[in-house]
C-alpha cells in the first residue's frame, strides 16, 4: 500500500518509532527546522496541549491561523478546524495527524441537504457555526462560533431573519438569549447532548457549593441548570474568576486539563452522561496522538486541501466572523 492509500483508509501514516525517541524532543526539532507553528484545541489529549504553541478555542485558533507567520500549521483538532486554518491561509501547508478526526455535528450538516433547506428561505440570512465543512461555509453569509455567535446576531438589524445551522443546541441558547427567532437546523454534537439533567442534579445535591458550567452545546435543560455558560475559553476563564474552588464541567474532558493547570488546588468533575457507559471524550478529537503529531510533522501528511472555488467562498463568512469580532474586541 502506497503512503497515499494508507491515508485512505486508516487517515494517518503507520510507521515504526525507535522507542528511545523523546517525542517531545523530536516534534520541537521538526518545528524549528519546518517553521512550523501548532495550534491545538483544549479536547486534546494532555501530551498534545503541552507540545502545542498556541491552545485555544475555536475562534482563538481561527484568530491565531490568520495571523501565523509560519510556514506550515499543525492542527491538533478536528477536520473542519484544519479546513478553516487552510481557508484563512491557503499558502500554507495544513496538517492534521488523523484525516479521520471528524465532527458529528459537521457530519448532520451534509451541504446538498443544507443547500435545499435553505433555498425554502430566501429573505434569510445563513449563520452557520464553524463546526461544519467548507462546503456548507461556502453557502453561508456569516460564520460564528460559540464565543461569539450571540454578539453576531446582536450585531444584525433586528428585524433581519435568520437560518442558524448546524447546531440546534447552540441556535435554541443563542435565540433564548437575543429573543431572536432563528430557523434552526437540526443538528447537534454527540458529545454535548448526551449529559443527563437528572444526574447532574444529584450531583449538585452531593457537591452544593460546586459552580456548574457548561457548553452551550448542551442541550436546553442542561443549560438551565448551569451558573455559566460559554465556549472553552469562556469556561477556563470563568474557573481562574470564580472564588469558587468546586466546578462541575459539562463539556469534553479535555478542558480539565488547562482548568487544573491553570487552578491548582480546585476540583473538577465533569458531569454526567445520560449513560453510564459513555464517556465525556469526543471520539474524533481523541484520534490524534503524539505520535500521529510526530509522524504527520515528520512526512507532512495528511494535509489539507480544498478546491479553490470553496476557499474563496468560503473566505467570505470566516473574514466577517472575524472582523465583527475584532470591531467587538473579542
Ligand atoms: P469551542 O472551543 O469554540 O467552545 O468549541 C467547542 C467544540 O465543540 C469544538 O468542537
Ligand atoms: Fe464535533 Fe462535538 Fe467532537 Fe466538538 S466535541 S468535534 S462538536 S463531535
């Protein structure tokens, strides 16, 4: 099997490592002799996050892969984030470890279904959030992420109608809190609906004096229940001001790691799913590794590519998220 078929099917290279290598040691050689910047999200494993230059959420990352200098970027995250790096600076080489790292909140988007639910709107304007392919941005007028999709909306006339895709969950949270009437499309993360209310109730009762906080992924009723809720970063942030030292974590277990890191001597326990036998992981995130880290460095594979036509498209929506953000300082 040639490199190219092996990435076909398995979505990254398959090669011995000498065991005595110090990975550490070897990815920060490769990123000084490739000039190469990595930027990874907070659901990264541990290893990941503490080799990284730059962890953030979405809209940090998409903020930090515009404005590089490097090379070439290395990201630690999930399909549509590479893509969005690669729309922003299509000179580049993007790299993702796993082709594989998906999205399902992406994946309940498919673009020809979105193209056609769209068309019954034409008065609409089409805000999509960025966990979605460049095709389905490619058809939108406005991109957002969870750290800013509300002041987005705010930022509209209020009599402008609006689509909001994919997330049902986080369209539901941002329509609640701008008393805007938003078509939703269906979709949702199987990460962030999976939480149980009732669990995450129980738990409150055992830990009274622990804060919760959650994504705004999750669904309504969880939401309901949490003190604050916001993006990643905005969770890391309100852990380092809340005089709180309890937290019960809605969201991927990644993020424990930045919030006992950054809060030594506070407890985090992440909430319950609906199912004892699930877990807060998110299965596609966890398909990097330090090693599919060091061997994508290594043969600069798999990379990113898109077709013009949709980076150009797409470049649209992304450069407007990131210039009302900018105007709103965030
Ligand atoms: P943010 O990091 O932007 O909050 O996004 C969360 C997420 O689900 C990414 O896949
Ligand atoms: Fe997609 Fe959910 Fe995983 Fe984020 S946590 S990458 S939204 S499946």
């Amino acid at each position: 099997m040639n490199i190219l078929e092996e990435l076909n099917m398995k979505g990254f290279i398959e090669e011995p490592i000498d065991p005595t290598l110090d990975l550490y040691v070897e990815i920060e050689k490769l990123k000084k002799e490739k000039n190469a910047v990595i930027l990874a999200h907070y659901y990264q494993e541990p290893d990941i996050q503490d080799i990284a230059d730059y962890i953030g959420d979405s809209l940090g990352l998409s903020q930090q892969a515009a404005k590089t200098d490097a090379s070439m970027i290395v990201f630690a995250g999930v399909h549509f984030m590479a893509e969005t790096a690669k729309i922003l600076s299509p000179e580049k080489k993007v790299l993702l470890p796993d082709l594989k790292a998906g999205c399902s909140l992406s994946d309940s988007c498919p673009p020809v279904l979105f193209a056609k639910f769209k068309e019954k709107y034409p008065d609409h304007l089409v805000i999509t959030y960025v966990n979605c392919s460049a095709e389905l941005k490619a058809l939108s007028d406005i991109v957002c992420t969870s750290s800013n999709a509300v002041q987005i909306v705010e930022s509209l006339p209020k009599d402008q109608k609006i689509i909001f895709g994919p997330d049902k969950n986080l369209g539901k949270y941002v329509a609640k809190k701008t008393g805007r009437n938003l078509v939703l499309w269906n979709g949702a993360c199987m990460v962030h609906e999976i939480f149980s209310r009732q669990r995450i109730i129980k738990l409150q009762e055992r830990h009274p004096n622990a804060k919760f906080i959650a994504h705004p992924e999750c669904e309504d009723a969880v939401l309901e229940l949490a003190d604050y809720a916001g993006s990643t970063t905005g969770l890391l942030k309100y852990t380092i001001n809340s005089p709180a030292t309890e937290f019960i974590v809605a969201t991927e277990s990644g993020i424990i790691h930045q919030m006992q890191k950054e809060n030594p001597g506070k407890t985090f326990i992440p909430a319950p799913p609906d199912n004892s036998c699930a877990c807060n992981d998110c299965p596609h995130m966890k398909r990097n590794t330090l090693e599919k880290l060091y061997l994508c460095m290594k043969n600069e594979l798999p990379e990113i590519t898109i077709p013009l036509d949709i980076i150009e498209k797409a470049r649209i929506p992304i450069a407007r998220m990131l210039d009302i953000s900018a105007k709103l300082g965030l």
